[in-house]
C-alpha cells in the first residue's frame, strides 16, 4: 500500500479493500477500525489484540510464520554466549585487559518461556551446547521453574496473559548471578523492574534486542533506557534483519494472500 503520514490517512488509504498487504505501520491502532477485511504483514510479531472481537467485524489477521526464525534464533545464541562468555569487550582490545576466566555454555539450566517455533529452535541450540533446557508454557509455574535456571529466554508471544508477565517481581526471584534475553515486544516484560534487579545485584546482565521501534533507531526511549545501564547488552531492534528473513516474509506474505482468496486462509492469529 502507499506511504502515509498519520493512522488517519493510513485507514482512508485502505477503505473498501478487501485484502490489506501491510509493512505494520499504524495496522495495530487501526484493526479496531477495520471490517470485512483480510489482513496481512511480513513478520511474526504485531503487538495485543482480541482476534475474536476482530473475527466478529469480519477481519482476520496473518502473519508470515516462521519467516524470521533462523535468524531471531542466531541472535538469541549470540545474546547467551555474549553474556556468559562476555565476547563483547573481548574483540579488538586496545590494550592489555585483565586475566578472567568467563562461564562455558556446557551444563547451565536455560529456562525458555514460550514454546513457539522460535522458543523451540533456541532449546534445541542450547542442547547442542550442553545446557539443561526447560519450557514454561502457559499453566505452569514460573516462579518454581526459574528459580534455579542460569539463563531465561524470553519467547514469548503477546496476548492479555503474557502482558508484563515477566514483572519486577519475577526478575528479582531469580537465582543470583543469572542472565536475562529477550528478543520479542517489550510488552511482555518490565524494564524498569530488569534494570532494578541489574542494580541490586540479583541479575549478572541482560540481553535485549529493542522491539518498541524500527530497526537500527537508537533514539527512542526504551534504547536509551536500556543503553543508560552497562549491564544490558542491547540492539536496536535487529534481530531479524537478515536477508532470508526479508525473502522468507515476502514469499510467505504472497503465499497468505493467494490461500485467503482460494478460500482456503493460512497462518491467521487467534489472539485474546
């Protein structure tokens, strides 16, 4: 669809469409203002809605899963070998540093929260390394399953039940010296709690690739925020740019376009 300046313009640019090919610009404040409409962008993440509400206006929404998968799960190995081996400051010193011996993958307990594509891939990496993996899934107990995990991986999805599940509370139960990364919305966590717990000691670091804004921007205030503690390893929304992902979306986007109009609508959100 065109470019346009404001959610106004975006919803008169798409009325009386009966297929909408979106980028995700202004398409989460807009899908209470659609109907009858088939709804389509390219990546897995938009942010909360009620997919039923939408469903009785005659909308639905799909997104291109497993189209950033590879590549959101080559960031997430990154992030936790980054933290545990802190590789970071190790590459190109300028001067002589400190003799520290850092943490092996091999043998730590790595609790994935969310058992998606994406959560599934990373657990299966993780024990190519050597690490004790386990889920939490909806119904289980958090608190009891993080309490001895050296390393949890946010992969969750955003709905009303992940919504800052992962509060302040949550991050300062964990066990002493442990590591946080997270690659999806910033919804499903609190920063200011992370960045509490950072403080006082309980966290040893967290790793966030910034999910509130377009890739590479290092201006918004969630970046900033992240960026002011030296603690968080943090990228500017950028886990997903790869080229494979861009070609996977794009073919995948196609894909959900021509089996909506066969009658037959693929990779459509059920969300509450």
């Amino acid at each position: 669809m065109p470019e346009v300046a404001s959610p106004e313009a975006w919803l008169e640019a798409v009325q009386g469409a009966d297929v909408i090919g979106s980028d995700g610009s202004y398409l989460l404040e807009n899908l209470p203002n659609l109907k009858n409409v088939f709804v389509t962008y390219p990546y897995i993440e938009l942010g909360a809605f009620n997919s039923e509400e939408l469903k009785a206006n005659g909308v639905l929404v799909a997104n291109t899963r497993g189209s950033n998968r590879d590549s959101i799960v080559e960031w997430a190995m990154f992030a936790i070998l980054a933290s545990l081996r802190k590789f970071v400051p190790l590459v190109r010193p300028t001067s002589d540093l400190p003799f520290e011996r850092t943490q092996s993958l091999y043998g730590k307990k790595v609790l994935i929260v969310g058992k998606g594509d994406i959560g599934t891939q990373v657990g299966r990496l993780c024990e190519a390394f050597g690490m004790e993996v386990d889920y939490f899934v909806r119904g289980g107990e958090l608190a009891a399953q993080s309490a001895a995990a050296d390393v949890v991986v946010n992969a969750l999805s955003v709905n009303s039940s992940s919504k800052n599940l992962l509060d302040q509370a949550f991050f300062a139960g964990l066990k002493p010296g442990a590591y946080f990364v997270s690659f999806v919305r910033h919804y499903t966590f609190d920063i200011d709690g992370i960045i509490k717990v950072l403080d006082s000691g309980v966290l040893a670091g967290a790793a966030i690739d910034c999910d509130p804004e377009r890739a590479f921007d290092t201006h918004n205030e969630f970046y900033q925020k992240c960026l002011s503690n030296e603690k968080i390893l943090v990228t500017p929304h950028i886990a997903a740019v790869t080229e494979r992902s861009a070609q996977n979306a794009a073919e995948i986007l196609v894909q959900n376009i021509e089996a909506y109009l066969s009658g037959n609508p693929q990779n459509v959100i059920t969300k509450t």
